[in-house]
C-alpha cells in the first residue's frame, strides 16, 4: 500500500514538472536502531545509540540540493546482506528507476555496494554509477 502511495505521488510530481531534467539518484542502506525481540527482519551492526540490532532499509532516493525524495524503499531481511542477496536488491531498486521512466544522471553508492555482483548489476543497468570504494591497508 505504501509503494502505492509513493508511486502515486511520484508520478503526480512529475505530472507538475518535476523531475524533467536528469537526476542524480542515491542508493544507500538505512539502519534504524530496533531494541525489541529478533525478528527475521533484524539485523546485527556495528553498535550504535545503545544497539547492535537494526531495521535495515535499501533505498533509492532521488538525490538534490537541500533535498531527498525518496523513491523505494526495500526492507532487507536477515541473513540477506551478504553480495548476492544485495545484487538483486540493487536489481529491483533499478527495475523502479525505469518504470517510472526517470532521466538519470549518474547513481551514486557508498562502499558498503563496492562488491562484483553488485557492479556487474549496475553495467546491466546501462546508467552511469559512481561507488566509493573500500579502504585497504
């Protein structure tokens, strides 16, 4: 129903003008602190604000000066964040950048998306991409 929602407002936007010229799109993983009982939706991290249990969140998120718009949000269920898994999260977050025909300019990802499998989805994509890379020794 949400992904309803989000489409219908989407897609009224840009029957206003929005989004007529080339935009910048992020993907980008939200981890929102979960201090109840483990569900198959709860993730373990790096601990932060007195948890080391998340909500994690995929998004793709159309990105602009002072603003975020936020176009899909996939919620990643445990266990699923290793390359493989991310690839076809990544996948179904493109497959929404399409459908709603946006000119993309370039897609942004943090190093957190820097694995082969994810990379070979993006050159599928056809859209330019830029990923920050993992520091090494």
């Amino acid at each position: 129903m949400l992904s309803n929602l989000n489409h219908t407002v989407l897609e009224k936007a840009k029957h206003k003008s929005a989004f007529t010229k080339k935009v910048t799109l992020a993907i980008d993983l939200t981890c929102i602190p979960y201090y109840g009982k483990m569900t198959r939706w709860i993730n373990g991290g790096k601990p932060k604000q007195g948890t080391s249990y998340f909500h994690t969140w995929a998004t793709l998120r159309i990105v602009t000066t002072h603003r975020r718009f936020t176009i899909k949000a996939i919620p990643i269920k445990r266990g699923n964040l290793d390359a493989e898994s991310m690839a076809k999260t990544v996948r179904q977050l493109l497959a929404e950048a399409k459908t709603l025909n946006l000119k993309v300019d370039v897609i942004l990802l943090d190093r957190g998306f820097c694995w082969h499998e994810i990379l070979l989805e993006l050159d599928k994509s056809g859209y330019q991409y830029l990923v920050a890379l993992k520091k090494t020794k």
